[in-house]
RNA sequence: GGAGCAGUAGUUCAACUGGUUAGAGCACCGGCCUGUCACGCCGGAAGUUGCGGGUUCGAGUCCCGUCUGCCCCGCCA
C-alpha cells in the first residue's frame, strides 16, 4: 500500500485544520450525488466524512465512483470546516471532512449480508455466522471495548493490592461433584482422559498451601451444561484466593473492586459497602437467592391470612407444613383475566401448584378467591401490606423454597411490566448464610450448595452429622441487578473436616483418596487458613453493558445448542485421529 | 430430558378461513443528480417458502417427523 495511514478517525479535530494526512479503514456508506461524492470511512476508532470534489483527476473519480460497502481504502486529504449548514452532529468529527486528494481501494469487498452501520438488518443467527463483520458494528465495538476495560481495571486494581496473577492447567483431572466435565483424550495415555477446568477452585487452594496470599487470575471455565442467555459453555471468571483471612476481608476487597471496575468501564460511581441479607432473608422477601433490589415489592408473609380465610387449598397447605405468601400489585387490578393467567403459568412453571388472586376494589374483594375471604381476614391483609382499592394480590401456598421461589419469579416479572426497574441502576447486595448442604433426591444424598471444599460455620460443627441440612456455610454471593456475579466463600483448609465433608457428601475414603488425595496430602503440610470468590465475568460486563445476552460481550459465542455457525463447531473428526486416540463411536441409529 | 415461539428474495418482514402469477422496505444492479450524511429520483434483477414425508382437486398455510435459532424449566459444586 501507498497511502499508510498517519492518522486514526478519532483523532480528527480542529487542530488538524488544512492539514494533510492519510487515513486508513472501511467504507460504512456511500453518497454519490453525481457531481460530488461524499463517502464516511470507519475505522476502530469512529467515522470521517470524506469529500470528493469533480476537480479531481478522472482515475481517482472513477474508483470513487465504484466504491461499495465495505471495500478496505485508503485516503489522503485535506482536513477541512464542514459548511454551518453541512454539519453532521451525530458523529464526533461532524463538523470536519476530509477533501480527498488520492484514493487507493486496499481490498474490494463483497456486498456484506447485512449493513454493518445498520446492525438491526441482520438476525442474530446471520450475525453469528458472520461474527467477524459483526464486531465491525458500533454496538459490539463498544460492547468488547467495555470488556477490555474492565479486564485491565481488574489487572490493575488486583495488582495495587499485591495479588500475584498465576495461570493455572486448561488440562486437568475430572473431578466428581458440580458440573459435567469436557473431556480431552489423551493420546500418550490412551484411554484416559483431561478434563477442562469447571473452576481452577483446587489449584488456588494449593496456591495459598505454597504461600501465594493473595492470587488472582482471569481465566476460563468450562462447563458442559445447557447453555441460556446469561449462560456459555466456556466463560471466564475472575478467580480470587486470599490467606488468612474471613468473610469480611474478602467481601470488602470485592467491593473495592466491582467499585474499581464500574467505575473504568462505565464512569458510574458505587457506594460500598454494599447491603447484606441472609439467604433465608432474601428467599423470604424477595423469593430468590440472588434478589432484584433494584425494585421494591416485597413478598409478604400470609399465614395468619390463611388460617382467616376459608380457602380449603391454604388451609390444607398448612395443615401440611406449607406456607403461604403474598405479593401486593399496586394497580394490580387491572390486570385481565388474561394477565392473571399468565402469571400463574410462570409461577406453575416454577414449581409452584397455582397462583391464587384477589383484587381489591373500593367495594371490598373481587374475583379470585375473594368468595373465600371474610372482611375481618381482607382487613388485616390490608392493613398488613398497606394495600388500596386498585391493588391485587397473588398468593402461593407451597412449601417453603418451592413457594418462594416461584413466586419470586412472578415478582421478577411484574417488575418488568410495571416498569418498576430504573434505568441505569445498579442494586449491588450480598447474600450470606447459604445452607451447606441440600438434599438431591435424585441420587438421594446432600449435595454441596456451593462446593465440597466450602467451610461450614465454626459454631455449628458439632451439628455437622446430627443435623447437616441445618448447618450454615461461610458462603456469600455477590449479587447485581437480580444477577449471581460473584460467588465464593472461606474454605476448609484442615484435613479432617475436609474428610468429614466428603463423608457427608456420600463419597467414601478411598474415592475422595483417588479424586481429591493431592488437596488431602497438601492440607497436612501447613495450609494456611483461606478463602476467595470468583466473579463471573461475562456477566458482569453484560450488565454494565446494559445488555441481556452474555452472547453480545463475548466476541465468538455459542449458540444454545452449543455450536458455532462461523466455524461450524463442533464437528466430526477424522477416523485417523480416532485411531490416534484409541476411540471409536457408538452407532446412534440402533436406539432409535 | 421437557415446554413455548420462530424459520418465506441477499436481508427484515407480509401473504385472511387451504385457492389467481408468493408481495413490500432495505440491500444489490443500471441510469440521473454538486452539500449529502438512513441522500434523492427513475428503472431492473432477485424465491428449493429450513429439510423429509403425508392429507387434499389444490399446501407458504393443515398433519407427522426432523434440523436450526431464540426464550424458559430441569441442569449449571
């Protein structure tokens, strides 16, 4: 190429005023009037407005004139004041062009499949396969601009306060417990297999067992689960393992840095320490553990309701050990029976049995389950929730979790079709107390709530094997906007209650000696007394982003099947390489 | 594993209750145009209605299967 560029787009300003200079990019459109042709060139950093004159020479003219979305180009000219008139305000160089001396089309490019300064003409499924003209977009330019800056606020945040960035294996042992394992063959010991890392959860503990205080490392995880908007197969956390320390150092060092990152990728200013709730609060008021503050609309206890009204369903729920909630709509009663419908399908969805309702209108109850309710019980219920006449309530009676739960999902929806949720705000909180165990009944056993490798609460340890659903764990998530963005905990750092979870978890000595023996042996040797959290990064740019796919802050996702229409992975291999593996395939059709 | 929605021109969408030659915007191609910036005006080309099967005199439309995309439940220590 002739023409290098000597500038970039974004630094176009006054001070260049009638000087000449190259610029190199892409061509966003084109506006051929004939006499005149005027072009915008995009590069990284924004758009310039370029001017062809007709007193140029023929040549010059006619590649001008040939120009099309998207040809690669290089340009020398003049910078130029736009006429008063002619001033653009919608792009930052809108007040300046570029008259053009010489033109050198770099690379002709095909007619894109959707207009790249248009990104709405082409679905998300054609963008995907065209990912690399997608990024060229404003919108994805600014989204993975936004991901970069904040990468680097977290280097340099972790880095000021002495954490030490350590990579840990991409190839690893597979691991019981917590999400299904990607798998890699290994070819120099056939028949056995790696395991891409779920979390690097063990190798930061050995970190801290070498004497590594505080570690900190932006890396990868891989879990082989079905994907969902907020959800990728391979995702990157911040991952953070600190010594000697509790709770509260680690959540105050979290917050110094979700501060840190917001700040540098979004200008907006936090306010720590951030709220806390236990996860029992949390379930109880807002029926989620990773609670949208961002709105009010509480949930309300309404047992004594219950025993009040004559509902058969509330009283046998009860009757059962049940319970039952309320959510108070202001306005709620106008919603249609089609409204009402829906919402008791999201809460069956949810697990829930039914969502039962009742308006309140200025003549007292209405519809639903009012023929059920007396004035005395309408009353209190009233009074309890500070409801009006307009107002509805949706009630579950479920047991406890599953209730809440549901109805948590209603709450979550009727924020968004009130417009309850305030535009830009961000409702940091954390929630505490998880319970450290939760029986699976599928494989009928307690499963980790958080991971095996979590401490339960000192003050409960003897309570461990007399009354394990009970014990509390020193876990706390940190939640954003109705999001989990970071979880983590203080972790068992001694070998004998680290067995004793195992025991608990239903995997024997010799299993947790063939699966976990290195963490075991390494807790004899001096490991100090540590814990962590990792952030989910994807999502936590998303929010920032102010977007709802973590798809649009990760340059080259998945689809929710998990493929990739770029590249088209995954894909089949060759039998070569099967033999390599020593792996061969076992035919589908015969199920079928 | 389950539920819902969608798949029609390069693209974004339309096409009534099954009925004429499947339409429109944008993009594209040709022409005109000297201050446009979603430039404008005139003209043109453009279709395996995701794929396979079925019902019917007749299927974009109905039925069955299948694939893909999105959203959700399960799952995600």
């Amino acid at each position: 190429m002739k023409l290098k560029r000597t500038h970039t787009t974004d630094l176009i300003n006054d001070s260049l005023l009638g000087q000449e200079l190259i610029l190199n990019g892409w061509l966003n459109s084109r506006r051929d009037l004939g006499g005149i042709i005027f072009i915008d060139l995009r590069d990284r950093y924004g758009l310039v407005q370029v001017r062809f004159a007709d007193d140029l020479p023929k040549n010059i003219l006619e590649k001008a004139h040939r120009l099309s979305a998207e040809d690669v180009i290089a340009v020398k000219g003049t910078v130029l004041a736009r006429p008063e008139a002619a001033v653009n305000p919608k792009i930052s160089s809108g007040k300046l062009e570029l008259l053009a001396s010489d033109l050198e089309i770099l690379n002709k490019a095909k007619t894109p499949p959707f207009e790249i300064s248009r990104r709405e003409t082409g679905s998300e499924d054609l963008r995907l396969k065209y990912r690399y003209l997608d990024l060229r977009t404003t919108e994805m330019k600014r989204n993975l601009e936004l991901r970069s800056k904040a990468a680097i606020a977290t280097r340099n945040f972790l880095s000021g306060n002495r954490f030490m960035e350590i990579e840990t294996p991409f190839l690893m042992k597979s691991t019981p417990e917590g999400a299904r394992d990607f798998l890699v063959p290994s070819r120099i010991n056939a028949g056995k297999f790696y395991a891409l890392p779920q979390s690097p959860q063990t190798y930061k503990q050995l970190l801290m067992v070498s004497g590594f205080d505080r570690y900190f490392q932006l890396v990868k995880c891989f879990r082989d689960e079905d994907l969902r908007a907020d959800r990728q197969l391979e995702f990157t956390q911040i991952d953070i393992e600190m010594s000697f320390v509790d709770e509260a150092d680690v959540q105050e060092l979290s917050e110094g840095l979700l501060k840190h990152i917001v700040k540098a990728a979004t200008g907006k200013a936090m306010e720590i320490p951030f709220p806390k709730l236990t996860w029992e609060e949390a379930m109880e008021k807002y029926g989620s553990d990773k609670p949208d503050i961002r709105f009010d609309l509480p949930i309300h206890k309404a047992d004594d309701f219950a025993k009040m009204s004559s509902f058969g369903v509330f009283h046998s729920a009860l009757e059962s050990g049940n319970v039952v909630r309320v959510l108070k709509v202001s306005g709620g009663a106008s919603f249609s029976r089609k409204q009402i419908d829906e919402y008791t399908s999201l809460a069956k969805i949810n697990g829930a049995k039914g969502l039962a309702w009742l308006k309140l209108t200025e003549n007292g109850g209405e519809g639903g389950i009012s023929k059920f309710v007396n004035d005395e019980a309408l009353k209190a219920l009233i009074h309890q929730t500070k409801a009006e006449p307009g107002d509805c309530f949706f009630f579950i009676a479920d047991e406890w979790e599953t209730g809440l739960t549901a109805l948590g999902m209603v709450r979550n929806a009727l924020g968004k079709a009130l417009n309850l949720i305030p535009e830009d705000a961000l409702a940091p909180l954390w929630v505490t107390e998880f319970p450290l165990l939760e029986f699976d009944p599928e494989e009928q056993r307690y499963v980790a709530r958080h991971h095996p490798f979590t401490s339960p609460r000192l003050d409960e340890l003897e309570r461990l094997e007399t009354h394990p659903a009970e014990v509390k764990a020193r876990a706390y998530d940190l939640v954003l906007n109705g999001y989990e963005i970071a979880g983590g905990s203080i972790r068992i750092f001694q070998k004998d209650l680290q067995q004793r979870m195992f025991r608990l978890l239903n995997i024997g000595d010799d299993e947790a000696r063939a699966k976990f023996g290195f963490l075991l042996d390494a807790f004899e040797y001096g490991a100090p007394p540590h814990g962590g959290i990792a952030f989910g990064f994807d999502r936590l740019v998303m929010i920032l982003a102010g977007s709802d796919s973590i798809r649009e802050l990760i340059a080259f996702p998945k689809t929710t099947t998990g493929q990739s229409p770029m590249d088209g992975a995954p894909d089949t291999v060759s039998q070569k390489q099967l033999d390599e593996l020593k792996i061969s395939l076992i035919r589908e059709k015969a199920a079928k």
